[in-house]
C-alpha cells in the first residue's frame, strides 16, 4: 500500500535524524516523533516520473508551491523522491490530527527546522502553549529565515489536517516575512486556506493537480510492467480510462493482476466492488464522511452526473450544496464538471453502487424512477430514457420519448441505434399510448408493416379516447402512419398523414419543432418516396428537396440522404446520369461517414451509381456497387428501393447479354397499393428485349404496349426494340409520344437519335443516319455513355469507321489516335470499342495524383477521408491495369484521361 497511499512508510532507525537534546518534547509535554520529520521511504515499485519532477524543481523559484490530489494520487512519494534529490536544508513534516492547535503546529515546524540542521536562534525561542504562539515567535522566525543565504524547503505533508484559520494566517505571515529565506511546499488534499490568488497573480505559485498527477497510458505501462506485469499499451490505456489515471487505482490492480493467471483479461474485466481498490477507498474517502455525507454519496452513484436539485430530489433532503462543495474541496473523488454540475471518479461510482445494494437493498430502481422524474422536468431527454430504462419503468421513458416529439431519434441521428437497444428490453406489460407507438416505430423501422400497424392502430385508439392536449403524441402518430404508407406505396394514406402533420404542428409548441428537425425531415422523405413510387416525379422532387436544401444537422443527416439517394434516381429515370452520379455520390460519402450504419440512403445511392456505371458499360464496377447494397441495413424492402435494385440489377444482366436472368431480376415481389408506372415500363422492357433475344418479335412488341411516353426513357427504349421487331411506324409513334420537357435530359437524346439514326440506315438514307449519329456522340461525350452505341450492334460500325464519326469517337468510346509527332511504336493488341472510363470522382483523385499529392492531401483537398481515397485509387489501379500510382498517371496520359 506504500506505493500509492499518502500515508508515508516508516523510515529504518539508521535514518532517523539526530534531534537537538534541548528540544525533546512537544508543549503538551510529550516527545517529539521523530519518524514525522523523516523522508517517507519509497517501494521499489515506486516510478519516477520526469515530467512531474521536472514541474517541481519550480518550488526554488517560488514562494509557494501546492501538490493538490485526491488521496492515493500519488503526492506524498513524489514530493518525498523531489526531497531526496535536493540540496540541504529540505525541512519535511507529516502533520497528523492533533496538529490543529497552533502551538503545537509551530512548535513540530521549529523541530523540522532542527532535524534538517536549520535550528532556530535562542530568540525565536519556542512555544509553551499549544493552543497559541506569541506574535515575537513568529517575526524573530521569519527575521532570521530572511537573513539566510541559503532558502530552506519545508514540506508539509498530509496539510489538508490543518482546519485552524490561524495556523493559515500565521503560515502566510511567516512565509510573506521570510522573503526568499523560505520554500514552502504544500502537500493536501483540499484546497489550503490561504490568498493563493494572490501568489498566483504575481507568479509567485507552483501547482500541481489532480489532472497533472493522473498517470498517462505509457506511465502506467511502465508502472505495471515494475510491478510485473506486462501487457499491450492499450491494455494501459484501457486501464487508464477506467481509472482515471489514479495512482492508487493503478498500483492495487497491478498487483491483484499479478496473482491472475491471465493479467491482462483481469485489468480488463476486475470488478472493482470486489477487490483491494474498494477497499482503499471505503476506508479512505466514505467511511471518513458525515452519515449524511455518506448517504448522498450512495445514492447518487446511480447517476452519472448530478447536480444540487438532483440530489436532493433523490435523498429528500436539501443539503446537498454544500455537502457536494465539501466533498470537491477534499478531493474526495467527486469531479466538478462546471455550471453546478458534478460527476463521480468512475471507480468510487462502482464501488459505492455495490456498497448502495448491500446498505439500502431494493432502493435502487426507486432512486432511478426519482432522478428520471427530476431530468423529464427539466428537459433532460436522454438521461431521463435511461434512468427510466434502469427503473424499468417503460410508460415513464416512452411517455418522455413521445412528449418530447423525439420519436423520430428512434430513425434518425447518432443515438438511433442506442435508443432502438434501450426499447428492445421493454416487456409487453407496458400498455400506454407511448408505449405502443415506440413499438410501432421499433416495428416499421424493420420493415414490419402487421405489428407495426397494429400496434400504431392499438395507440390511435386510446389517444381517441383521451381529452389530454396529445399534440405531440398524434403527431407522432401521423409520422408512423406515412412510413407505413410509404412501406405499402400508398399515395391517397401518405398525404392524408401529410395534411394531418400540417394541422398538428400549428398545436405542437414551437421549441419542440425547432428542437427535431428530424421529424420534419423524416415526414417529407417518406411523402417524397411514395409520390417518386407512383410516378408523379414533380411532386416528389419539390418535396424531397425541400429535404435535401434544409439545415444540416445530426438528426436530419439520415433523411437527407434518403432524399438525396431519391432525388439521384429522379434524375436517372429522366435521362440525366451525370446529374444523377453526383447526387448518389453526396448521398453514399455523407453515409460513409463514421458511425453506425444509416438508412436507405445510401443503398438507392449505390444502386443509381450501378445503373449509371452500366451506362457507361463500366460492369465491373457497376456489379461492385450492386454487391455492396447487399451488408446495408434495410437492403432494399421498401417500394422504390426494391424497385431501383431490380433495375440496376437487370441492366447489368442485359449488358452481359443474359436476359433471361434480367427478367427474373426486374420482377421481385413488391407489394404496394398502387403500381407504379416507372417499375412496370422496366419490367416491360427487359422482358420485351428477351423475347426479341429469343426470336419472338411479336411477343416482343405486343409486351410493350404498356409503356407511354410520360416515362420517357422508358418510351425511348421501347421504341428501340419495336424497331428492332421490325415495328418502325410503332417506334416512331412512341418516339413522337415522349413529352418535350426540359427535364428529359441526355440519355433520352442519345437514345431516339440513335434509333432515328437506325432507321434511316435501313431506309438506305446514310448521310441522314451519320448526321443523327454525330448528334449522340456530341451528346453523349459529355456524359460518357457508352452502353447504348454497343447495344445498336453491327449496323453502327461502318459508319463509326467514317473520319468525322471516328474522331468525335476518339478518346472516350473508342481509343484515341496517336500524336503526329509519336514515333510509331510495336504492334498492340486491338483495343475493344470502349475503353473502362474513370468516375469523375476518381478522375479528381488521379488529377492530384499526377500533381503529386499525397494521400492525406487529396482527402483534405477533395474533403473525403483517406480511406475513400484509397478506395478510389485501388479502384483507378484496376481500370487502368496498374499496380501503381506513377504507372495510372502514364496510363493515364496515354489514353488522354489528363
């Protein structure tokens, strides 16, 4: 215990000093004990720490120093280890309790004088009284201290024994009188009572504190390893975490650790409430305190922070201001955290836990259901749920939960999945209101409509039953009643909650509004998915950008993906995949942030960058983006989610020829009431194009009646393959059909030019046809697609062949000429018709790459993180058949990428 405790050990009698035999006793008439005046010895365990040693050759140049710490911090060695490497004369006393009269105190400072060989002048005399010392001592005292040379150093261990305001203001004249005669060092507890302000201003104090004495992860490694043990550094940092870096804490586990047939399983999982640790601590801190003292430490160690009003509220008393001011002066493991807050050392929380059930068994959950009640009323939402959580008392936590209008944190925000982990342990007995939306949103959440209604249903009920003001209660009813409504593609039901949440918010006050942006957020996006579902475009992008342009926020970060993932799929079936890519790119980096796993966002995000990639008849990659979509929660069990999986999925199976797989792909079982018009034309069009691949024309064409010109990229590929079925007054029929709205965008153009372009080339009408094809390529150059002059087959490539075609080709579908100035080099093998494009995202990291920045400046440069960009450049290596980073930037530059 000598290696931490504050008590000192006892010297060997070979060091004990030679005392002055004119000065054997005290003014009570009783020896002097002279083990106070000697160095406390240190164990071989002790560590010498350089920096605080360092911090503590300070104490020559000023007046004052203080070494303030819990007990066990570690004070007493350290200063004893400073003392013994120091020049005389180094005066040390240990005080003790019956030191508190001043005449007994000087006269133990005049015999530590002595013992170091600094003995005062018969003038200063000594004092005859313990009760009280003559004013002449102390000035002859501190007179001849000023007159010294030398300065003496007196050490006052264990201080904070000393409560006599006299003692204070008699030290602080000495010490003020002596000038630079004298060093003093405090070594306490508690706060000393004296003007350290004052020193402090003028530069004339050393400190040393809690914070500084804590060990650092490597000092305690170092610590452990002298007491025989050995383990991993973050094993100490572990150990560090839990305990505060004490001294005390770190020692008395090391060695129980070492008695351990695994050490460092043990300092992982010890319990503290069993072991030497609460030992120490029982005897040093609690079992020194008042009952009433002692009473409010077990009971708010339930609480992880507290306050005055808190406390009270669990003891029922209303002393606890004071109490907890005293508890911190006395560094008795109580923290201050500031504005009237504190918390408990991690250590003493557990061990007073323990000792909570043994002395006052059964209160526990009692003293939780208090302080939750407390935190509810002054808005205290999540340490309220957890308190109630611990009280078991689930009405109380879904009640606060719903008042507060915080059912959407059960979606959204950093602590979602926290919350969803704390409701999981509620037991049917629970019957409130609260309680059943809390689990209906648990049920909807997982995608889980029959229990989730049920019990949302079961809720409405009884809040139609209520008189009470429930605004936030049926408010919340209207959120869970649009997830459901968006989870069975129900339009009329999603814009009824809708107009419902409209009504609700003008009752519901405004500073709870404010406070959840989530359940705003978390409305539109499921108004935006359902109307996206029913194909009624213009309404869902106004709704879902209302989404994506707000406020950002932690709590809204999950629906704004979602709305953004949306938006990018918008764009994609309206023919415009470079404004869709950097959509789902916003979507799927903002997903890929730390933390848990969001929503859907990022899966329709992945799903919208596969569909572009196949496009662009990147396949490799496209297939990538579809496999990772797989490990993301949610997957794809919604409408539009599943719906935007078969049709990235079928297209990569189209572009690799196997249609009959695509068919089956574009035609999962999606429940919903309401078809949709969008998810129908694809089905259409895959399996129209697999009974063209199959030799049915007709079957092919007669498939396709479903589809209109209000989807125009579906209208566009429908045409294609009527003329491919050798339809070609059907074709242009649908071609005509196609609304010439400003938001058909690129991949509608390039797909009726190239069907226009097919046809005149069979009517014979060539210049008709290149003209046409010289409008694609224009067009789809900017945009980089690829995949539709592949899937016009053989008809294309006598014209591609041509010079003007062939150039605007060059580069980007198929590969570039080489410069006149360019020594022709040996034969290469033909390349294929489209070289493997880059994303634009990674093409701005190969940019930085050929500048020559680094990893970590291209992530700080493009404001992604260094892993992403590591996964962009594996992803650059493979499209460019390298292995490294000077290898892609010659490649590069040989293909015309830069």
């Amino acid at each position: 215990m000598s290696a931490v405790s504050d008590l000192p050990a006892r010297a060997p009698a070979s060091e004990v000093p030679v005392v002055s035999p004119l000065s054997h006793t005290d003014p009570l008439g009783n020896p002097f004990l002279r083990t106070r005046f000697v160095l406390p010895a240190r164990p071989g365990t002790y560590l010498r720490r350089r920096r605080l040693a360092d911090h503590l050759d300070q104490a020559h140049e000023t007046p004052l120093t203080l070494l303030n710490g819990p007990a066990g911090a570690g004070k007493t060695l350290l200063a004893a280890e400073w003392a013994s490497r120091q020049s005389p004369p180094v005066a040390w006393l240990s005080l003790d309790g019956a030191d508190h009269r001043p005449g007994l105190f000087w006269a133990y400072v005049l015999q530590a004088l002595r013992a170091c060989g600094v003995p005062p002048s018969d003038a200063v005399g000594a004092p005859v009284n313990a009760s009280r010392v003559s004013r002449r001592l102390l000035s002859t005292l501190a007179s001849e201290l000023n007159e010294r040379e030398r300065p003496v150093v007196l050490v006052l261990d264990e201080y904070d024994r000393v409560a006599d305001t006299k003692i204070a203001e008699q030290l602080e004249f000495v010490l003020h009188h002596a000038g630079r005669g004298l060093r003093l060092v405090l070594i306490t507890r508690t706060e000393p009572l004296l003007p350290l302000h004052r020193y402090r201003t003028v530069g004339e104090l050393t400190e040393i504190r809690s914070a500084e004495l804590a060990f650092t992860p490597e000092e305690a490694a170092a610590l452990l390893e002298l007491h025989g043990v050995n383990v991993p550094i973050q094993a100490a940092r572990n150990l560090v975490d839990r305990t505060r870096g004490w001294a005390a804490g770190l020692s008395l586990s090391a060695l129980a650790a070492r008695e351990n047939s695994d050490p460092e399983l043990y300092l992982k999982e010890f319990e503290a409430d069993r072991s030497t640790v609460a030992d120490f601590l029982l005897a040093e801190v609690l079992k020194r305190q008042t009952r009433e003292t002692q009473d409010l430490l077990l009971r708010v160690s339930v609480l992880d922070r507290f306050c005055p009003d808190l406390a009270n509220a669990l003891t029922r008393r209303v002393d606890a201001e004071p109490l907890l001011a005293d508890l911190h002066r006395e560094n008795a493991f109580v923290e201050r955290l500031g504005h009237s807050w504190y918390q408990l050392h991690p250590l003493f929380r557990e061990i007073l836990r323990a000792h909570l059930r043994v002395r006052l068994p059964g209160l526990e959950p009692e003293l939780h259901r208090r302080a939750a009640r407390w935190l509810r009323r002054h808005g205290h939402l999540p340490e309220t749920l957890a308190h109630s959580a611990a009280a078991d008392d689930w009405d109380l936590a879904a009640g606060a939960l719903v008042d507060d209008l915080a059912i959407g944190r059960l979606f959204t925000g950093p602590n979602a999945h926290d919350l969803t982990q704390l409701f999981s342990h509620m037991g049917p007995e629970a019957r409130s209101p609260a309680t059943d939306l809390v689990r209906a949103a648990h049920g909807l959440s997982h995608h889980d409509l029959d229990h989730g209604l049920a019990n949302l249903r079961h809720a409405e009920e009884q809040l139609a039953d209520d008189d009470r003001d429930l605004a936030a209660a049926r408010l919340s009813c209207a959120l869970l009643e649009a997830l459901a409504a968006r989870l069975s593609g129900c339009p009329p039901q999603v814009e009824k909650a809708a107009e419902t949440a409209a009504e609700l918010r003008r009752e519901v006050p405004a500073h709870l509004l404010d406070k959840h942006p989530e359940l705003t957020a978390l409305l539109l996006t499921h108004v935006g998915s359902t109307l996206l579902w029913a194909g009624r475009f213009e309404d869902a992008r106004a709704v879902l950008s209302t989404v994506s342009d707000a406020p950002r926020g932690p709590s809204t970060e999950a629906p704004r993906e979602e709305a953004m993932g949306h938006l990018a799929l918008l764009d994609y079936l309206n023919g415009w995949p470079g404004r869709a890519e950097r959509k789902a790119l916003a979507a799927v980096s903002e997903a890929d942030r730390p933390g848990p796993p969001q929503a859907t966002g990022s899966v329709i995000g992945r799903l919208v960058l596969a569909a572009v990639a196949v496009d662009r008849n990147e396949l490799d990659r496209a297939q990538d983006l579809i496999d990772q979509t797989a490990g993301l929660p949610f997957e794809a069990r919604d409408p539009v989610t599943a719906a935007g999986r078969s049709l990235a999925a079928a297209r990569l199976l189209m572009a690799r020829g196997r249609m009959r797989a695509a068919v089956e792909a574009v035609a999962p079982a999606i429940p919903a009431a309401v078809a949709s018009p969008w998810a129908a034309s694809q089905q259409a069009l895959v399996t129209s194009a697999a009974h063209l691949a199959e030799g049915r024309p007709d079957k092919a064409a007669e498939t396709l009646r479903a589809v209109s010109g209000e989807q125009p990229v579906c209208a566009v590929e429908a045409a294609s393959i009527q003329l491919a079925a050798r339809r070609p007054a059907a074709a242009f029929d649908l071609l005509d059909s196609i609304h010439a709205e400003e938001h058909s965008g690129p991949a509608v153009t390039v797909r009726a030019a190239l069907v226009r372009a097919r046809a005149a080339d069979a009517a014979g009408d060539s210049a008709t046809a290149r003209k046409l094809l010289a409008q694609a390529l224009l067009t789809a150059r900017r945009e980089r697609l690829r995949r539709p002059f592949l899937d016009e087959g053989a008809w294309i490539r006598p014209h591609m062949a041509t010079a003007s075609l062939h150039d605007l080709a060059a580069g980007w579908l198929t590969p570039a000429p080489p410069l006149p100035r360019e020594r022709p080099g040996p034969p290469s093998p033909p390349a294929p018709l489209v070289v493997v494009e880059l994303s634009a995202r990674e093409h701005d990291v190969l940019e930085r790459v050929a500048r020559m920045m680094s990893t970590e400046e291209i992530a700080a440069d493009l404001y992604l993180s260094v892993n992403t960009v590591k996964t962009h450049l594996k992803s650059v290596y493979r499209k460019l058949a390298v292995n490294r980073r000077g290898e892609a930037v010659r490649r590069a530059r040989d293909l015309r990428m830069l």
